[in-house]
C-alpha cells in the first residue's frame, strides 16, 4: 500500500541532490528515477534484514538499502527474485556483501559514511551551474583567486583574437624588399631593404637584433599560444564536461566531437599562410602574390569539402554557409587576379567586376537572412517556454499590471510573430519519423499529418506567385520534404559509418534504426551536463526501460538522430560498442515475448493507445491503497532533517502515482512520460514482506 511505499522517505531520495530534486519535482518524474524509487521501496520491506545486516557492520542502512537497491537490474527482477520467487538467503547473502563493501572504505578512512555517490557524480556535484554565473562566466563578488580563474575563458579568447595582428606584425619584421640604389663607385646595384623602414638593410646588425625579437615573438605567441591551448584540451578526459565547455566551448562548440581542433589548428594555418605571402618576400613579385591567393584559397576550400567538419544539426546548416563563404573567397582573389594580372578590356573587366559585387551582395544576403532565421528559432523557442510558465502559474501572471515593459515585450512578440512564417518552416513542411518498438515500420510523416490539420480553401487558392516564394525561400533557408528527407537519410548513414568506421566494427546490429531510434529517444532523458562516465550507464538504463514499457508512438526529428550520434560519439568507442550491444540485446530479448512480438502488429499505422481510467484518491482507497493526502507535518515526522526535500520527493512520486492517464503521441521538444510508471506501481502493490530467518 501506499505507506509501504513511504515508509522510508529519506531512502527515496538518498543521493539525490537538491537541485535534481528541484527537477524532479518541477519536471516529469524520468523512468529511471521511478524505477529507483520502486527498487528502494521494495527493498525497504525486508528492512529487518537490512538493518541487521547493517548493525552487524556498523554502517548506515540507508547506504546499504540504497546499494543492494541498485545491483538489481528492475524493479520486475528484484520483485520476482526475492518476493515471488522467495530468496531471502540469497538477498541476505548480498546484504551481508554489501555491508563489507560499504564497511570496506570507512576502515581505510578514504570515504565518509554517508556517501554514495561515485567520482562522475563528485565531479558533477562540485562543478559550478553555468546557469547561475553572469554572461556563463563570472560568478557574483569573487575573490581575486577565483576572478582569475574564472578569467580563463576571456585570456584564451582575447589571446586567439589578438592573434592575426600580431602575426603579421611580427612578419613585417622580416619583409625585406629589393631596392636599387647606387653604390660609393656609381654602380646601381639592388639591396634588401626592410619593407615597414627602408632605412634598415636586411640582414645587417641593425636589423639582426630586430630578427631576433622577431623570431621570439613568432615562437611565443604565434606559434606558443595555439600549441598550449591545443594540449590543453587534447589532454582532457571529457571535453563537454560544464566546466571544460565553460573555458573552451568557444573553440570547440558547433564541431564535430573528433574535429574539435579544427578551429585551433587548421584555421591558424589558414590565416598564417595568408599572411605568411602577405608580409613577407616569400614571394617577390606582387602578382606572383595575387597568383597565390586564389590557390590558397582552394586548398583550404578543398580540404574543408573532405572533412566538413562542422556538426550536422539543422541539415548541415553550418557546412553550408562555411562552404558558400569559402566559394565568395576563392571567387573574390581569382577574379581580382585575372582583372590585374591579365588587364582585359574596359567590356570584360566591367562584367567580371559586375559578376563579382552580385556574389558578395548574395553572399551577404544568404549569410544575414540565415542568421535572421536563427535568431528567431531561438527566440520562439523562449517564447514557447514563457507561455508554459504562464500556463503553471496564472495567477502570478494576473496579478501584474499593464506598463511600457509589457508594451514593449507584447510589440517584440507582435513582430516575431509576425516574421516567424517567412524564416521558419511550417507544419507541412516538418517531417518526422513515427515509430515505436512494437511497430514493424518506420513511417516519414509531416507534423501537419500528427496535428490532423487540414490545409484551408484560401491556401488551397493561393496564386502561383506565392507559391513560387514559398519554393524560393524554401531553397535559400534550406526547408521542404526533400531537405528534410535528406536529413533523415543522412543522419543514419553517418550512425552507419560512425559504428563501421570510427567504432571499426565487422558487422552492423541486426535493427540498425530501431536501436538509433531508442538511443535519440532515450538521449533526451539524459541531462546534457553529465559526466562522460555516467552517461554510457544512465543511457543504457534509460533505453532499457524504455524498451520494456509500454510504449506508444513517437515522433523524432532528424536532429535528434543527430544529436544521439553525436552524444553516442563523445562516449569512445568501447563504451558506446558495449551500449549499443546491450539495447541490441534487450531489443531481441523484448520481442521474444508475447507483448513484443512483432509479428503481432502487421499494419503500418500504429494503434491508438488504450485510455486507461483515471484513478482517484477513493478508487485507490478502495483497492486498499492509503493515499491521503501528506500534509508537511506527516512528513517532518518521517524525515526530521529534510522536511522539505522529502516532500517534495513525496509530491512527485504520488503525481506520478495518481495522475496516471492515457499517453498522448509525443512531439520532439514535448515532456517525454516513462514507460515503466504503472508496471511498477503494481509491482510495489502486490509485494508483501516475509518473515526473515532468524540466524
């Protein structure tokens, strides 16, 4: 009942830090969570042997509870296990176990008795929220030690931006130029003459002390400066750990994860060997100068269409404009080049510099028209979470009066509003893929289709003209079935080569799209700021339990594929071959059941969920639950220390209890429900204690 599942409140929420049980409680409660605290639950009702077996060792029950609690895999295993399957000797034997393991440590004085947690977990829990620094940086009224060292990101960026210049003012040191002069016997003769103050010669004692301050310089800063912040990272462990991505995220972000150099290094070299003809004699003549822009130019523009480094998200959108970028470039120099070099006619010279100011003017229109759009994606995405803070607290939001602020906010949202259709892709022209493990398909479908709307009799009439702008901006803001489709494509060819490739594995998992599919599903149950050695273990739990509840259909985007890859990336190779093996498994060990069986669903619509009944408090007491309310007072009772954290634990575990009604299909961005809610609270319903032996 349910004062067997709150007997031990403070066993619930053990380990759990304030702020995730702020989440907890504000958000929907994850499947992992609730499995947790089913586990915890169910184990508490053999407390007799766990408090024996603790006392016996002298350490804490709750640690103990809370680890045997997790060396089950389910809540379904440790219920058929110890409860209907009636091993108790066994589940003594891994109290007993555990209380040595727990014991262990405390004898050699290296951990304390209250603490469970693991060294992701330490890490995680000693590194400052980024959301609560000023501008992800600074936090309020620090010492001068901490300034400094939240400084760090702000030295490493002013030092690459300072870069170039001193680059080529370095170089200009060395640029020496061939003047003629005439010599004392009135012979003309050339001599290399410093380019920056032709009074020095090249070379001479003069400008040898210059050469070496030169060369001090080039070593230190242009060449220093990028090597340093180059092993700096490579030497990290876990490079989008919140803090590593607070001091570098500048360099690394919006790379693929094993292109994360890309920045550091290859431009540097882009930007060096630019300057390198620019301000020095490494090439003499000024038109071999011009000659050497333009394959410069398609070098770097040809090793960025091998690797193409940037993340894939949004259809590649990054690669895209870095590539017409480097196109306007290599155009620009070539085009300056054939005019100077070549010096064709008034005609000739007209029309190629005609040509040449309507690609910058496109350039300039594409890249600003893109940077519009995304602006406004960003924007509408904090407007959707303004509105669904509105609709948690109406009150709130009655209670404030009209003023110039809320003018002003209501003619921003007016004009976003009003922009958003001519930026951002409409309804019929998002695709997603609906699917779910009991489907025998994966089905392509528009998020017009999942909302059931029809197209009204005045778009139906709209006139060719504005159809044909519809495809326009469609083509230049990378939108429509087509793109879309592509990106779907794309995003599982690349998983493909990511297992067959950067993984080098033999052999491709027999359900390829089905195990890509349950790991973006799953993915987002994973705050994005855990640790690199938590995430491979959460995600397998995650994608487990998904895989065994019962599931209606879902709906993915093609960046959540993405996203999945590249999060599955990040993990390294062995831990993300062992993760992709074990949902394999539970995959084919999932359809061996009845409830799974694939041959059991043959259409490819998926089936509407059944709508389960909505329970109350009576109906529950009725079925002999006790679900009173709990009043603060009941639960200051219980947990003396944390009144307020085992309340709120108390709160959302009977939300997620009580409320328990028929799932809708899901959007991408939409709260994700668990799978596993009401299996378990059967689960902890019919479990009944058992005597213990006595020894």
């Amino acid at each position: 009942n349910w004062d067997a599942f709150t007997a031990k409140p403070e066993l619930l929420v053990w380990g759990m830090t304030p702020e995730s049980l702020q989440e907890t409680a504000t958000q929907q409660l994850s499947p992992s969570e609730l499995e947790t605290f089913a586990k915890r639950a169910l184990v508490w009702k053999h407390r007799a042997i766990v408090q024996e077996e603790a006392e016996l060792a002298d350490v804490d029950p709750l640690e103990v509870a809370a680890k045997v609690a997790d060396s089950y895999d389910s809540a379904a295993d440790l219920y058929q296990r110890v409860f209907a399957g009636e091993q108790t000797e066994a589940f003594t034997a891994l109290c007993r176990a555990t209380c040595d393991a727990v014991r262990r440590p405390l004898l050699q004085g290296s951990h304390s008795k209250h603490t469970l947690v693991t060294e992701g977990q330490l890490m995680s829990r000693t590194t400052v929220d980024i959301e609560t620094l000023d501008f992800g940086l600074f936090s309020s009224r620090p010492l001068p030690r901490r300034l400094f060292v939240e400084c760090i990101p702000v030295f490493w960026v002013m030092l690459l931006s300072m870069w170039p210049t001193l680059l080529s003012n370095f170089l200009k040191l060395l640029w020496c130029v061939p003047i003629l002069e005439d010599n004392d016997a009135g012979i003309t003769i050339t001599k290399q003459r410093l380019k920056p103050d032709p009074e020095l010669i090249c070379w001479s004692r003069d400008h040898f002390l210059v050469a070496i301050m030169c060369f001090i310089g080039l070593s230190v800063w242009c060449l220093g400066v990028p090597i340093l912040l180059y092993l700096n990272i490579w030497a990290m462990k876990d490079r989008q750990s919140p803090d590593n991505n607070r001091k570098y995220g500048f360099f690394i972000q919006g790379y693929e994860p094993q292109f994360w150099w890309w920045d550091i290094i290859v431009k540097r070299l882009d930007v060096g060997t630019m300057n390198l003809v620019t301000y020095t004699s490494l090439a003499a003549d000024e038109k071999a100068k011009l000659l050497l822009f333009p394959i410069l130019s398609g070098c770097q523009l040809g090793i960025f269409s091998w690797y193409k480094p940037f993340t894939e998200a949004q259809g590649r959108i990054l690669d895209v404009l870095e590539m017409t970028l480097l196109i306007t470039r290599f155009s620009l120099f070539s085009v300056v080049s054939i005019i100077l070099i070549f010096n064709p006619s008034t005609t000739v010279t007209m029309v190629l510099a005609g040509s040449l100011v309507s690609l910058m003017a496109f350039t300039c229109a594409f890249f600003g028209l893109h940077i519009v759009a995304q602006f406004l994606r960003g924007a509408a995405e904090d407007m959707a979470q303004e509105k669904k803070e509105q609709e948690k607290s109406p009150k709130k939001n009655k209670k404030e009066g009209k003023s110039m602020a809320n003018l002003a906010v209501s003619i921003k949202n007016f004009a976003i509003h009003t922009a958003l259709p001519f930026f951002l892709p409409s309804d019929d022209e998002k695709f997603l893929l609906q699917w779910s493990p009991q489907m025998t398909d994966v089905e392509v479908v528009s998020a017009a289709q999942i909302k059931a709307e029809q197209v009204s009799a005045r778009r139906r009439r709209c006139t060719r003209l504005v159809s044909v702008c519809k495809q326009l901006r469609a083509l230049v803001l990378r939108l429509g079935p087509s793109v879309e489709r592509q990106n779907f494509a794309k995003a599982i060819s690349e998983f493909s080569a990511l297992w067959l490739d950067s993984f080098d594995q033999a052999t491709l998992p027999i359900d390829t799209i089905y195990v890509l599919l349950i790991l973006a599903e799953t993915s987002g149950y994973i705050p994005t700021q855990t640790p690199l050695a938590e995430t491979a273990s959460q995600w397998h739990h995650h994608a487990r339990s998904f895989i065994h509840g019962e599931q209606h259909g879902k709906f993915l985007s093609a960046d959540n594929l993405v996203e999945a890859r590249v999060r599955l990336l990040k993990l390294g190779a062995e831990d993300a071959v062992n993760l992709v093996t074990k949902v394999q498994q539970d995959l084919l060990a999932s359809r061996k059941t009845p409830s799974h069986d694939s041959h059991a669903v043959l259409d490819k619509e998926p089936k509407s969920p059944k709508a389960l009944p909505s329970v109350s408090f009576a109906s529950l007491a009725t079925a002999g639950w006790d679900a009173s309310p709990l009043s603060l007072d009941k639960v200051k009772d219980w947990a003396p220390e944390k009144p307020m954290m085992v309340e709120m634990a108390m709160q959302t575990v009977q939300s997620s209890f009580v409320k328990k009604t028929a799932a809708p299909l899901q959007l991408p961005g939409e709260p994700r429900e668990g799978p596993v809610a009401s299996k378990l609270q059967v689960e902890v319903h019919d479990a009944e204690p058992k005597a213990p032996e006595t020894k």
